[in-house]
C-alpha cells in the first residue's frame, strides 16, 4: 500500500507542476494559447460532426433525421473554419459570449425586480449588472477580452499548480514510514 501513497504523492507533484507549466507558458503566450485552445475546439466539433453524421443512420424518422443532419453539417462548417481561422473564430466566439452575458445579465436584473424574495434581489441585481458589464466589454473589444481569458486561465493553471504541489509534499511527509499501514479511510 506504501507503493499507492507514493504513486498518489507523485502524480499530484507532476499534475501540479504540467499545471504551473501550462500556467506560465499562457500568461506569458496569451495569443498562441488562444490560437492552440481554438483549434482543439475545432477539432472537438470536427469529430462530433462526423460522429453525428454517422449517427443519423439510427436516428427514427425523416425530421429527426433532418435535423442531426443539419446538427451535423453545423458542426462540422464551424469546426473546419475554427481550425483554418482560429483568430476570427476566437473573435466570433468572444463576441457571442458577450451577447450571451449581457442578455443573462437583462435576464438576472429582470428576476430581481420581479422576485418576492427581498433579500434574494441584491445577489441577482448584482450578478445581473456584472454580467451585462462583462457582456458589453467583450462587445466591444473581443480580441482584448479573449487574451484576458487565456491569461485568467493560466494564472488559474499555475495557482492550481502551486496549490498541487504543495498538497503533494503535504501527502508525501504525512505517508507512513515503509511497512507501516495507514487506517483505512486514508485509501479511500
């Protein structure tokens, strides 16, 4: 058992450490970790577009059918042009997700006023300002705001790293000495 807490403490230490890797290297490349997470998206949609388009065989009934085969047309024009323009894929998509925040934003400010909770309304007030806030900045600068994601993504990457690592150092000086056994909540 010895071996499984070693194993464990390991494979938390190297998690975390592909973690502060990653993390860095998308702070410090922002636009080529755009690029890179924009294209395995595309492939993503590539793959699921041929496995919907394989799929429609077992699909029962002309509608259906004609609607997996649209699905799948969809996903695999939108994965080919995210694959071969990832820049204005990355714009397009940063633009659709400030619409998306900016009309959830409406939505949540909307629900505030209309819910009979009094002090439910603040939290959905706010978190409806937020969002639409968030919504209009993307609008407005998509290219700035997918940068800033990338870079929050490796910033989360390298915190979660550093937060692993040392998790795994904590595992491995809490491992009893060889030949000793933990109680048995310590597998779990």
């Amino acid at each position: 058992m010895q071996d499984l807490i070693t194993l464990r403490w390991t494979a938390l230490l190297t998690r975390g450490l592909i973690g502060v890797v990653f993390g860095i290297i998308a702070m410090a490349w922002p636009e080529e970790t755009v690029t890179v997470l924009v294209v395995l998206w595309g492939c993503w949609a590539l793959i699921d577009g041929i496995v919907t388009m394989f799929a429609v065989r077992a699909v029962p009934g002309t509608g259906p059918k004609v609607v997996a085969i649209l699905a799948g047309v969809v996903a695999l024009v939108i994965a080919l042009f995210a694959i071969a323009r990832p820049g204005v894929a990355a714009t397009a998509i940063t633009w659709f997700l400030g619409v998306w925040l900016v009309v959830r934003g409406i939505l949540e400010i909307v629900e505030a006023f209309s819910t009979d909770v009094p002090n439910g309304r603040w939290p959905l007030l706010a978190g409806g300002l937020l969002d639409g806030v968030i919504g209009v900045l993307f609008m407005a600068n998509p290219g700035s705001a997918i940068l800033g994601i990338a870079w929050i993504l490796g910033l989360l990457a390298l915190l979660w790293g550093c937060v692993a690592v040392g998790l795994a150092f904590f595992v491995r000086k809490a491992a009893p000495p060889d030949g000793a056994r933990l109680p048995d909540a310590a597998y779990g």
